[in-house]
C-alpha cells in the first residue's frame, strides 16, 4: 500500500515530507487571529456597551462576539488567497 510505499522509497522521513509550508501558515493565521482577538478584547474593556451581556447567552460579554468576528474575518483575510492557490494548482 501506500505506506509502505512511502517507508520503503523515502524511509520514516518520508512521513513528514511537505510539512513546512502548512506549519507556517498555520503559525501566521492563528498569529493574526489571536492577536486581534486580543487587541479588540482589551480595547473595549473600558466600554460599557461592549462589556453589557448578551441576553440568553449565560453572561456572553458583546466584546466577546465581536472579538470573534472580527479574529475570524482577519484570519479568512489572510488565509483564503493561500488556500485559494493551493486548491488552483
């Protein structure tokens, strides 16, 4: 099969071939997402309306959604292209 295809031409290294690349990009993603998340978290600790809680959410802070909106929109932002290109070619 497969795997002992891979193990017997490139040996257990073989294994982690092409792992770079993924590694990176996730280190850059996550990076940016956390970061922001964090910038826009501690930017509206202050702020009385984004520290209300949201109803029926069990004392979701609105500081938190839209935290996580924005983390995730800046995350798409940067990955979508590379993950457009990867899946192109």
């Amino acid at each position: 099969g497969i795997i002992k295809n891979i193990y017997s031409t490139k040996g257990p290294v073989g294994f982690y071939s092409g792992w770079i690349p993924p590694f990176t990009g996730s280190l850059i993603f996550r990076s940016a997402q956390f970061a922001t998340f964090e910038a826009a978290f501690t930017k509206w600790e202050h702020t009385p309306i984004m520290r209300s809680n949201l109803p029926m959410t069990g004392g979701l802070e609105l500081r938190v959604l839209a935290g996580g909106l924005l983390s995730g929109t800046v995350r798409s932002l940067i990955e979508c292209p590379f993950e457009y290109a990867k899946v192109k070619k």
